[in-house]
C-alpha cells in the first residue's frame, strides 16, 4: 500500500470497531474484582434517580463528543433515543459540548498571555 501496510490500515480502521466491545469479558475475566466494581458503578451513575435517564444519557452524549469516544457516542445516542430523546435534543448536547470544549480552549488560552 501506498501509505502502509494492509495490516496497518486493518489496524486503523478497527481500532474503534463496536466488536471489540465483546472483548470486555476478557478484560474483566483479567480484573474480575476492578471490573465487577465498575459496572455497578456504571450502572448506579446511569439509573433512574432525581435525573431522568434521558437527560443522563443526553450528558454521557455531551461527555463522549467532549472526549470524543466513539464508543461512548454509539452506546449513549442510541440510549439516549431509545429514552426518547428528538434529534434537536441531541443537536444541543453537541453544541453543549462544543461550547464548553471551545470554552476551555479559551479560558487555557488565557494562560499563554502577558
């Protein structure tokens, strides 16, 4: 290949493969106890509780486009419509977070003037 290998581009373009998702089992089969704890953390974070779990899911949206987890993008979009979040609630959750992120590229900013 012209800008590679094959099995260099195979690693590119799986690195964010929803299948590899399946390999958490061996992650926690590795960790059983840090792994266990994690889960019922994650799932205690997301229940119901004094925040609905639409707009839990809509932040963990807000989060993932923040730290740019494709991963976490495809799970909670997904979570999030099933909870009957529109699409311009979900349109706001990025410009949410893109406010922010562009917000804290600022605020750093200030950090390089004299």
């Amino acid at each position: 290949m012209k800008n590679g290998t094959s099995t260099e581009m195979e690693q590119r373009t799986s690195l964010y493969d929803l299948t590899n998702l399946e390999k958490m089992k061996t992650l926690g089969a590795q960790a059983p106890e840090a792994m266990k704890a994690y889960l019922a953390f994650d799932k205690a974070a997301l229940a119901p509780g004094s925040i609905p779990v639409k707009y839990k899911e809509l932040m963990a949206m807000a989060v993932a486009f923040t730290t740019q987890c494709p991963y976490c993008i495809e799970l909670h979009a997904n979570k999030a419509r099933a909870q009957g979040a529109s699409d311009p609630e979900i349109a706001e959750s990025v410009l949410v977070a893109a406010a922010l992120r562009a917000g804290a590229a600022i605020t750093h900013g200030t950090h390089a003037m004299r």
